[in-house]
C-alpha cells in the first residue's frame, strides 16, 4: 500500500519457554507498535500493521493495561520525581550511571535521563522541586543536548508491569499450577520481592487476569495473509509444542536440589492456528496468492493483479548473447508501450553500478525515485532507478519492475558472524555430546559432560559441566560458551589439563614467544617492502563493472571495504601488502 503509514510488529527475539527475556530493542518496538495500535483504534485511520507468524500467536497484555502504563508530560507539570522513579523501574526500565541504550534512565540531582522506545533519541528532564522546567534532547552517544521538546509520551519498557496487583496475581497463579514453590525458587522470590526476574515474560499469563491477541486490539480491521502463512503459523506452533515437551521432560532430569523450570501451558500464552482462525471472528479474511484462485469457502483469495516480470536466465547462460543488451532492449520496448519501468538493486551500491552498466549499453534519461508510490507517478514511458529489497521483479497492467537479480542471478547472502545471543546458547550446547573434548581459552583441555542446572546467587543458571584431570570439574555458565572451542579431530591423544595448573598457560606463553618473533620478521618485511615500487594497476571501470557483475553474491560491507583496499593498493604504485582472511565460504575468492 504506497504511501500509507506502516506499522511493525515483531515477535519475542528469543525462544519459546527460554530462560532469558526479550530484547530490549525487540520490548521497546513491540511496546511501541501495540501503543500506535490502541491510538489507531481510537482514532481510525487507513495504515498497514505488518507482523510475523509468531508475533501474531503470541499472546498479549490488555489493551487497557497497556495504555495504563503510558506516562504523559510537559514542561510545567507537577511530577513527584520519586513517584516516576519507581514506575520506570516497575515498567521494565533499568537505572544506570549514565544512560546510552533504550530501557535506560539515571538520576543526578534534579535531572532524570532517560531512553524509551519509539524514541531516536533520549529525553533529559529536569526538575526544580516537583516542577517539571524542561524537556530536552540529548545524544546518548556524546550526551550533548540537541534539542528540546514541548512534550513526552513515555510508555513502559516490559509487557510484564511489576505492581501490587500483578505480583499478587503471579503468586496466586504460581501456586495454582505448580503447587507450593520450593524454598529457593528464584523466579517466585523475585517476583513476589517485586524484582525483575531473567525470562519472567515467559510466564505472562500469570501477571494478568487474561491476556488479549493482536485481533482483539484491532476489532474491525481485515486481515490479510501472505502466501503460505498457514505453514508458516502451522510451524510454529509446533516448534512451540517441541520447546513445551523439552522443558518437561528436563525437569525430569534435573539435579536434585535444582529448581526445575516449570513452563505454562501453551494454550496459555500462545495461540494455535485452530484459535487463531476463531479469533478473526466475523471480520475480512484474505489470503494473498501468487495465482488466479477462486476463493474457497467463506475464506477469500485475492490475487493482487500482477504477476512475475521477465527474467533474463537464458541470456545469462548463453554465451553468445549479451544480457545487458537484450535488458536494454526489453526496457525500450516497454516504454514504447507507455508503461512506466523501475530497475531495481539491493542496495546503493549494486544500484549504481547496475545504472553505469546498462547506460554503457545506451539506456539512458533515468530517473531517481525512492518508492515504489513515487514510481506510480512517473510520466507513462519513463524508467528509473530505485533501491527496492526485492527478490524478483514483476509487472502491472502499467508498471514494470525489473530487479538486479532478474539481469544478474539469485542474490545469494551468506549470513554474516554476530555475537551470540543468549536465546543462542542452549541450543549450541546442546549440540555438544557428552564425552565430546573440549579446549576452554583458560583452563585448556577438558571433557564435556552434559548440561546442568544449577542454583547460583539464588537463582538457576543453565551450565556446562566439564571435568579436568584429577576428576577437578568446572561448571560454565552457557552465557559465556564462547570461551570454549572443540578439540582438534585427534582426539585419542588428547591429556586432560588440571583446573589451576601451569600447563596450559605455560603452552599459551611458548606460542605467545613464537608468534611475536613471527610478527618481528614480517615487520622487517614490511620495511623493505615500503622501499621498492611497482607499475600502478588501475582498471576500466565499464569492464570492471561487467566483471564484477558476474558474481552471483551481494556483497558484505567487509568485503567491499576489501576489495576497495586491494584496489587502493593495486594502484599505489607499491608492492601489494595484503591478506585477504576470512572463514571457509566467506567470500574471499570474490574478493
């Protein structure tokens, strides 16, 4: 829908039943979404709310609850500063010496910072008593003012608010499940403490009297599916029945004087497709399809009235033929047609690059549009050039979208590294098995003995027992699995190292010596090569740029600051001084 306001949606960015909570970023865009929500239903206006499968059969707070939390002020106001405190810290902020994230605040006297969702930037408040005087704009990065505002929405950071009423709530629903808690079962004593607790969203019904869906906020707004959103739905409720099953039996297996996770029944906080079906109630139901279907039932199907656009497969795998030319060619004569023609890239590069190929083929007069609403007013017969995340082209009775991958191939992505997420953990330990050696960064080689819950600081944290020679043991909590590494292939001549003894660090310290008298020589190296020269190598941009259209992968930001590096250094005028270094089908024979 070009044009209209979109709203998104997301789901919960950890796993069903986990021990950890969502992500703040994740919190605050849910939080923000779910608010824009009731004020649309207040005040309907035509915009677009996009979700996922499992956003959509998640559970939510009440509506009324939810608008409950969202604090209104302006500069004038009369605000108890304590009062306000204590109802971030209930609505899931967290106070810090100084605040750089969202879900942040910090108090200094009589100004309180603080970094809420749906904000670019945070808010600075500050107070002369109980007077709000001011409300300004800082950077959290540099913590510079950079504005200032006549007024603030602040909503809460958490869908789990922490009052007298809920944790009352939670305790009256804790025991009815599972029965009196144990005496050290962290989760409870947070709880009723009115602190937050690490993965307590997990337990959401229990905070309130019910819970609501994403239907129930919107009453009267159709719904629209993509093709194959009952799959998708389908799947996920089953990988939510798997996670159910496996805290269960886990619990089974705990040690002794473990406090077992005790998960709440799926039909609880999630919905099945089966209720997700009935709580559409009598509103309008379409599923979006890539065919001409006639609608089955009460259910309607609703193909949108385009289709896919030309691609150019065959010319790519034809040897004497000349793909750029037969997409020029193909572009002129839907423009002698009247029709209105965007050529598609990834990104901004691939887009520029794509633009000088194909206007050294004599495609010329592009335009420069932003969206595909900005296209649709394009004079009939004119082309331009726009970033679109679009997989394939398609076209209308009067626009032709030709995407980069239609002239060019697939667009293939390999999934850059990250850091590992906690929702991450469990299951790469898991991927362990039990007798399996292991090499951990300080205390060197050990064997893997299986996962274990154990009670910490009053809590139970998910670990990895390792043991040592000497039977020593070492139990690692999963957050910090990056420490440990797996063992080479040879594993029958592996000696277990001893927890606290010298061997491991003194082979660390003999590798250390060797690798810095490497390091001196290539220094050396480095010296003599800065004093010799070389014939600079620059080449054609248009032949670069076929050329390197030919590669079928988009590329990462690591590797184009790479491949500009070796070009820099190819037309330095020195001999080349470079590695090119990266894991095993991670782009370095493109580079």
């Amino acid at each position: 829908a070009p044009g209209l306001p979109v709203l998104e949606l997301p789901a919960w960015d950890c796993l069903p039943y986990d021990r950890v909570s969502p992500g703040s970023d994740a919190a605050a865009k849910r939080l923000d979404a779910l608010t824009a929500m009731i004020a649309l239903a207040k005040k309907p206006h035509r915009a677009v709310i996009l979700t996922t499968a499992n956003a959509l059969l998640q559970r939510i707070p009440p509506s009324e609850l939810v608008e409950a939390q969202t604090f209104h002020a302006r500069p004038g106001n009369q605000i108890d500063m304590n009062a306000l405190v204590s109802r971030l810290e209930t609505s899931g902020f967290e106070r810090v010496p100084t605040v750089r994230g969202i879900g942040e605040f910090a108090v200094r006297g009589g100004i309180l910072d603080l970094f809420a969702p749906g904000w670019t930037e945070a808010l600075r408040l500050d107070f002369f008593g109980d007077t709000l005087e001011s409300i300004r704009v800082f950077d959290a990065a540099t913590q510079r003012t950079t504005g200032q505002r006549k007024s603030m929405a602040l909503q809460a950071m958490s869908e789990v608010a922490l009052t007298p009423e809920t944790i009352s709530r939670f305790r009256r629903s804790y025991i009815e499940a599972f029965g009196a808690p144990q005496r050290d079962d962290g989760l409870y004593a947070a709880v009723s403490e009115g602190r937050r607790f690490a993965g307590m969203e997990h337990w959401l019904p229990f905070f309130y009297e019910r819970l609501e869906t994403v239907f129930d906020y919107l009453p009267d707004t159709p719904v629209i599916f993509d093709h194959l959103a009952h799959e998708a739905l389908a799947e996920r409720h089953t990988l939510i029945l798997d996670h159910y099953e496996a805290r269960r039996k886990q619990a089974d297996g705990a040690l002794k004087d473990a406090v077992p996770y005790k998960p709440v029944a799926p039909d609880l906080l999630y919905l099945s497709p089966e209720n997700l079906i009935t709580s559409l109630g009598p509103r309008e139901a379409i599923d979006f399809t890539p065919f001409d279907a006639p609608d089955v039932g009460a259910k309607k199907v609703y193909h949108a009235g385009s289709r896919h656009g030309r691609s150019f497969v065959e010319e790519r795998a034809d040897p004497n033929a000349n793909v750029f030319d037969v997409v020029v060619k193909h572009i002129a004569d839907e423009r002698a047609a009247r029709r209105r023609v965007v050529i598609a890239g990834w990104t901004e590069g691939s887009l520029d690059r794509l633009g000088q190929i194909l206007a050294e083929h004599h495609l010329g007069n592009l335009k420069q549009v932003v969206t595909l609403a900005e296209a649709e007013k394009l004079e009939p017969g004119q082309a331009a050039l726009a970033v679109l995340p679009l997989e394939s082209g398609f076209e209308t009775e009067k626009l032709v979208v030709v995407a980069e991958q239609d002239i060019l191939g697939d667009r293939l992505i390999r999934r850059s590294k990250r850091k590992k997420r906690p929702s991450d953990f469990i299951a790469e330990a898991s991927a362990l098995s039990a007798g399996d050696i292991v090499v951990h960064a300080d205390h060197g080689i050990g064997r893997f003995i299986g996962l274990r819950t154990i009670e910490a600081v009053g809590a139970p944290h998910d670990c990895l027992e390792i043991h040592y020679a000497g039977d020593d043991r070492l139990f690692l909590p999963v957050e910090n699995i990056e420490l440990l590494s797996r063992y080479g292939s040879d594993t029958a001549e592996a000696t277990l190292d001893k927890l606290g003894g010298g061997a491991w660090q003194s082979r660390k310290a003999r590798l250390r010596k060797r690798l810095l008298d490497m390091a001196g020589q290539l220094i050396r190296i480095a010296a003599e090569r800065q004093m010799r020269s070389a014939p600079p190598l620059v080449p054609a941009e248009g032949l670069y740029g076929e050329f390197a259209a030919r590669f079928p992968y988009e590329e990462t930001d690591d590797q184009q600051t790479a491949i500009d590096s070796v070009r820099d250094d190819l037309a330095a005028g020195k001999p080349m001084d470079r590695l090119i270094c990266g894991d095993v089908g991670f782009g370095k024979t493109e580079v």
